[in-house]
C-alpha cells in the first residue's frame, strides 16, 4: 500500500501512514496518525488528526476547525482529557488536529504553527475557513503566543489553566515577569477555563485584567474543586489521579458551546459566564449560569447518594461545635429548607459531613468570597431562587442557603469515587498497539500493522 500524502509548503508535506485510519469504538468518529515533515529537522513530527463521521461529505464539514496543545508533558497529547475534547468536537462535525513535541516552548510555538498548516491543506479541512486555537497549561500559553502570527483566520481561542502568573519564556534569553502579553494581542473571542486550585492563575486575576485584553468577547468556565491538571481536590488536599469524568465533560460542554456560537457567528447564543462583551451580566446575579442537563445531575446523584436534599435550619446549628469556641463573629441564621426530611430525620453521616463544612461556610459568609461557590451552586442546579434575608457581604441575589448547598454538595462531589476510565488498544492482532486513554481505537486495516 501507498501512503496518503499532502504538500504543506516549501516541498514539504503531510501524509498518514499506510493503515493508520484508526476508528474509536465508543464514537463514529475517525482518527488518523500523522507525520509531519518539517523544514531543517530530520524528524517528523508526530500528529493526530480526528475527523467527523461524514467527513466525505462537505456538508458534515463545519466551517470552524480546532487545533489542540498540550502542556509541559507532551505526552498529554494523547491524555483521556484532550482525547474526549477532540472527540466531542469532531461529532458536531469539526476536524480536530493535536500533535506532539518534547522540545522546549519557543520550539513547540513553531511546531503549533506547521501544525495548523499541516491540517489546513490536508483534504480532511477542505471546508475549513477559521480557527480555534486551544491548549492546557504551558500549551495555552502557546496557543496564544502563535495566535498573532498563524496564517488563516482566527475565530477564538481556548485556554484552559492559562499560567497567567508564570515567567514567559523569552527567545531572547530572558524571561517576562507574568505570561500576559500574548493575551494583550488576540483580537479575537476568548473562553478561559479556570481551576480553582491553580497556583498561576485564579479567576480573580482573570477578571481583573479583562479590560487590559483587546477580544471583543471574553467568557470564563470555572471549576472550583479542580488543580491545574483539571484533577479533583479532595478533602486534606490529595487529588484524583487524573480529571474526573464529571470535570472533563463539563470542560468539553463548554468547549463545544463556545465553538459552535463562533461557527454560527452567534455569541449571544452562548449561556458561559461574560467578563466582556455586549452582554455582559454583573458577578450579582447568578441566575444567568444554566445549570447542567439531567442526564448530568442524574449521575452527580448517583455519585452522592448519601447526601439529602435538605438545609440545616436552626441558628443553633451555627453556633454549636466547632463554631461555639470561636471569637469570629458569626454567619447571621439560615432560615429556609429546601425539600428532603428534617434535619433529626437525617442519616448520622450526611450531618456529620455537612457539620465538617460548615467552618468553610463560615469563612466565606465572613470573607464575603461567594463568588466561585455561587457558580458552583448554579452548575450543580442549586442557585437561582433567593430565599430568607441576605447575609452580609455577600452578593444581593445569592442567599445562605444556596452557598450552604453548594458547600454540602461539593463535600459529595469531593467523595465522589472516581468512575473508572477506559483504556483503548488496537485489537487486531497484526496490529501494533496504540495507547490513546479516553477511549479504545481499532484499525480500519487489519492486514498492515502501523508504521
């Protein structure tokens, strides 16, 4: 068999290797391995592209592709995070290119760029017209450093725990205090995907620099019990192995509603939160966060089922152990139940549990730091109805008892047994084995192994 080779640029080219058309089994879509050829560098470069299932057909094409980065690990290129991303994106029906590159960050902007020139004049993209340039950590980083000087038009960009705070490297040698600066370049929309537990960035200091960004359209997607690898924190301070499945579905939901309002060239469709644009809504009100679907709160019940729906409602609560010994001023009284049984109904381990976050309870009541607590009651489908008087300092439409929800759920969140991922192999025995976590892949040609 012949290769299937595509010219780049310069003499140089693309092509996929003969039996290298892998399908993933737990979706119709297709991804084919890559190589790159590359001006001055003997070895090509690695890459991954996953097409639509209808890819024949120019109509199953969208308009929009997407280009993936990995961070400091090149082997996250094919992580189950980045994996389900590509696959999520290419059922709507955009083609999805990702690659790999070991070498340092000035190194890899350049491999970003051959990158989306590889997958631009690749047949696959023959529709393609725009871009969306995303990556995760240091990849975001240089997502948005090429952003400027990639050929083709750019529709947006995903950054997911862009390391604000981090040094830039510099090809000069020295480094940037903060990473910044390619942020004050792009002119195009952003979505920011912000954990809540990276130490290089939190939403706070996206929203404070907003104005210092020239994208007509910023919108932000938190994920408060997240680290920077978008692994979940637990009680103590461990962390998951990797992203729950819960965490990655939320980041690629949020993907695919961002890139599908550019490819519809409708923004005002997409429901994430605003920190600028037209309709900007104030960080008082979050009503405007749509909560999950069912199918989504369904599963996050399944993992939590020791835990009612129900508030406690008695100002002794607030001011019995551990909160009777403390000298702080205390939260004012939770005066509302939401649905379930009363508290003396309750199983000894979901009071215990709830009892265990009331201390963070009190320290946010008195910070006045509702804010990420606020969209995590909203995502979880707690917020919306303001109930009793306010308690002070926090905002006017968030009331205790949805920050009281969101504390007890997020304890079953963070309890929550990690669902067991799934590990693909090629099956066919002729076949050489290709490890891509998120899902399995056979190949479409049994009788030649991968190259």
């Amino acid at each position: 068999m012949v290769r299937f080779h595509w010219h780049v640029e310069d003499g140089f080219g693309a092509f996929i290797p003969p039996g290298a058309m892998l399908n993933h089994k737990s979706s119709t879509v297709q991804h084919a391995l890559v190589e790159i050829e590359i001006s001055g560098q003997t070895q090509n470069v690695e890459a991954l592209i996953t097409v639509p299932p209808g890819y024949l057909q120019d109509s199953e094409i969208k308009d929009v592709g997407i280009i993936l980065a990995h961070g400091n690990d090149a082997d996250d290129w094919r992580s189950k995070l980045l994996t389900e991303l590509a696959v999520s994106l290419s059922n709507a029906g955009h083609i999805v290119m990702r690659y790999h590159c070991a070498q340092k960050e000035q190194r890899r902007q350049r491999i970003f760029e051959k990158t989306l020139d590889a997958c631009a004049t690749s047949p696959f993209a023959r529709m393609c017209s725009r871009w969306v340039l995303a990556g995760i950590g240091s990849g975001a980083r240089v997502a948005a450093a090429v952003g400027t000087r990639c050929r083709g038009t750019m529709a947006g960009f995903v950054l997911i725990s862009y390391p604000l705070m981090e040094p830039m490297p510099n090809s000069k040698g020295a480094s940037m205090e903060t990473s910044m600066q390619p942020l004050t370049k792009l002119s195009a929309p952003l979505l920011f995907v912000q954990p809540g537990h990276d130490p290089l960035c939190n939403a706070s200091l996206i929203r404070e620099n907003v104005d210092r960004m020239p994208a007509p359209d910023i919108r932000m997607l938190e994920l408060p019990d997240a680290d920077a690898s978008l692994r979940t924190v637990l009680l103590g301070g461990a962390t998951t192995p990797g992203p729950q499945a819960l965490v990655t579905k939320r980041v690629c939901d949020a993907t695919l509603q961002f890139v599908e309002a550019l490819n519809n060239s409708k923004l005002e469709s997409c429901k994430l939160l605003q920190l600028k644009g037209d309709n900007v809504i104030s960080d008082l009100d979050s009503s405007h966060i749509p909560p999950p679907d069912a199918s989504l709160r369904s599963q996050l019940q399944q993992q939590q089922p020791h835990f009612p729906s129900v508030l406690q409602t008695t100002q002794d609560r607030l001011h019995s152990a551990p909160f009777a010994s403390s000298s702080a001023p205390q939260p004012t009284s939770i005066s509302a139940t939401v649905g379930g049984p009363a508290p003396s109904q309750l199983p000894a381990s979901a009071n215990q549990i709830s009892a265990a976050f009331l201390p963070a309870l009190q320290g946010l009541l008195q910070s006045g730091n509702g804010g990420a607590a606020a969209n995590l009651a909203a995502a979880l489908g707690l917020g919306g109805q303001s109930g009793g008087g306010g308690a002070p300092g926090l905002q006017p439409n968030f009331s205790q008892q949805q920050l009281m929800a969101a504390m007890i759920a997020a304890a079953g969140k963070r309890s929550a047994p990690e669902p067991e991922s799934v590990t693909g192999v090629m099956e066919e025995p002729q076949a050489k084995r290709i490890h891509i976590e998120g899902g399995p892949l056979e190949n479409q040609q049994t009788d030649n192994a991968l190259n």
